[in-house]
C-alpha cells in the first residue's frame, strides 16, 4: 500500500503472530519498537522508528498473561503519546476483563469500564475491536470505538464444510447466547434451537431442555463469543447429541480463551470440529486435532484501513 506512507503497525508480545499477518495484508511490515522486562518484572518500551505525525495502530490482545499484556499496552500507549504520533489507535483482538461489564452483586468493580479509562488515560485516541462478550462496553469509552464480528470468517468456515443448509440447525448454548444465534441464523437462513440451562453453582451447569427445532439426524452448530472452559458449549453439545439426537456437532468462536479444563472439555466433548479464531494465540499444547484456527488478519487490516482513510467501518459490522 504505497498510499500508507503514514500509517503504521505496531505490535505487543501477546499476539505477534497474528500482528505481522495483519502487517503483511496492509503490505508494510510491522514497526520497530522494544519491549522488554527489567529483572523485578517491570515493563520497558523504547519506539525505534520516527511516529512524529503519523498514524499509529498498535496491536495487543489482553488475553494470558491477562495483566501483563495490559499493562504492556499502556505503557506503549504512553510511549506513541509522547512521541507525538498524530493519532494513536489499539487494536484489541480480545478486549481482557470484558466479563466484568456490570454490577451483578453489591461491592464489586466494574473492570471493564476500569480498563476502558485506563486506555483512554494512556494515550489511545481509538479503538479496533472484534467481538466483545458484551456490546455496552463501547459507551464505556469516551472515544470512538470499532466493534467488528468474526462471523464472514466463521460463516466462510461453514461454507466451506460444504453441508447442505437442510441439515442445519443454529443452536444457542444459552439463553444469553439467543441475540448472536440469531444473526448467524439469518445469514444462513436456517433453523434455530436453544438449550434452556440451569446454573447449579458459579462452576457447574445442569442442562435442562431443549426449545425450538428439532435435532434429530441434524447437525447442530453452536456460535459462541468465546470458548473459556468450555464448559457450555460442551454441555450444549452433549444435549444436542443426547438429547437432541444429532448426528453431528460443530462449535465455533471467535476468542478461544481455553483456560482451565477447557482442553480436557473438548478432548472428550462429543463434536466433530472446533473453530476458533486466531485473537488469542494456541499454544501447542492446546492444539488438538479436531481445532481449525481461522485468522481474522485480513478482516481486522481492512478495518484498520478505513480508519486510516477515513472511510466507513460500519460496512464491516455483519
């Protein structure tokens, strides 16, 4: 992109991976900066290229370690701030603390509006994101906020399974999953079902029923933001197969957190694919055979594109 002579990329270590793909899509490679860790474990970045003026996208997953990565962020942030970049934007893959988006009980923190000021205070002037567990956590910022959806990159993934639409059927793995089941729903122009579950204690789910149509000789695909412990999209899983009688099951998502007993979950979860995306890294002993990672590189370049020519993002909210 020779037109780009003044936008450039930068990334944190929390997903350099995906950070020179979305580089390699803009067609410049990934700007010079140095980030390190002093021996008491404190953060150090020095900019090792001139941003005076120009128009800086730094990449950072706050995924595991969770406070490591942020605060590696904001101290970049402070960094492009007082470097004079004209305009600084953070590309979050994966938003961390986005689960603590409200007060569920008396005396505890709102951490994702924290994280939203703390951002804000460091020097971002923007934010590129993809798929926030929930979508208020845009009017936490002060600042213009990109809220993209992975779903052309999960629904190309469906296409490409090459399944007839007449064995589909969208399952929500919750009742507070119904909202994305229902885009995907509408996009492929399929049946939906919705597993009514009871939380038992903070740690365990007793699936209950099944609500809407039918399972049986079908093949249900389970849309989730993210993949934690896997813990419900397993069990839907497991209804769908037992209860339900599909004949076969898929789960995708966009942020495959994987922690806990989420691989052991999903060694012995009774499906035929995984799908992820790549805004968190996979360590290798995470990679099971049945995992497809899909990366959302090119979809998050051209968002960062239109950014930077000033040209409309809302075309990519799908």
């Amino acid at each position: 992109m020779n037109s780009n002579n003044q936008l450039k990329v930068f990334s944190g270590r929390a997903n350099v991976p995906l950070a020179e793909k979305i580089a390699q899509y803009l067609g410049d490679p990934l700007g010079k900066i140095e980030l390190k860790n002093f021996p008491d474990g404190e953060f150090w970045a020095r900019i090792d290229e001139d941003v005076r003026g120009r128009d800086v996208f730094v990449v950072q997953s706050t995924c595991h370690p969770v406070n490591e990565n942020l605060m590696e962020l904001l101290i970049m942030l402070d960094s492009f701030k007082r470097a004079s970049a004209a305009r600084v934007t953070v590309v979050l893959p994966y938003y961390g603390y986005a689960r603590q988006d409200r007060k569920a009980e008396g005396r505890v923190p709102i951490t994702a509006k924290l994280v939203a000021n703390l951002l804000t205070s460091a020097g971002a002037q923007r934010v590129l994101t993809l798929d926030l567990h929930a979508a208020q956590i845009q009017g936490f910022f002060d600042i213009p906020v990109d809220h993209l959806y992975a779903s052309p990159v999960l629904l190309d993934y469906v296409y490409r399974l090459g399944i007839d639409r007449r064995e589909i059927i969208v399952l929500s793995p919750d009742e507070g999953s119904v909202k994305r089941a229902l885009r995907y729903q509408k996009k492929l122009d399929v049946n939906m079902a919705i597993v009514d579950k009871r939380r038992v204690s903070a740690d365990k789910v007793e699936i209950a029923n099944l609500i809407g149509a039918s399972l049986e000789g079908k093949i249900a695909l389970i849309f989730d933001d993210m993949i934690s412990t896997a813990g419900t999209v397993v069990g839907a899983a497991r209804t769908a197969r037992t209860i339900g009688k599909a004949k076969a099951v898929y789960i995708l998502s966009t942020h495959g957190v994987l922690c806990g007993d989420a691989i052991k979950n999903l060694r012995e979860a009774p499906v035929e694919r995984v799908a992820i995306t790549d805004t968190i890294p996979l360590t290798p002993e995470k990679r099971l055979p049945n995992i497809d990672v899909l990366t959302v590189a090119e979809l998050l370049a051209d968002g960062i594109k239109r950014i930077h020519f000033n040209q409309s993002v809302s075309e990519l909210f799908v």
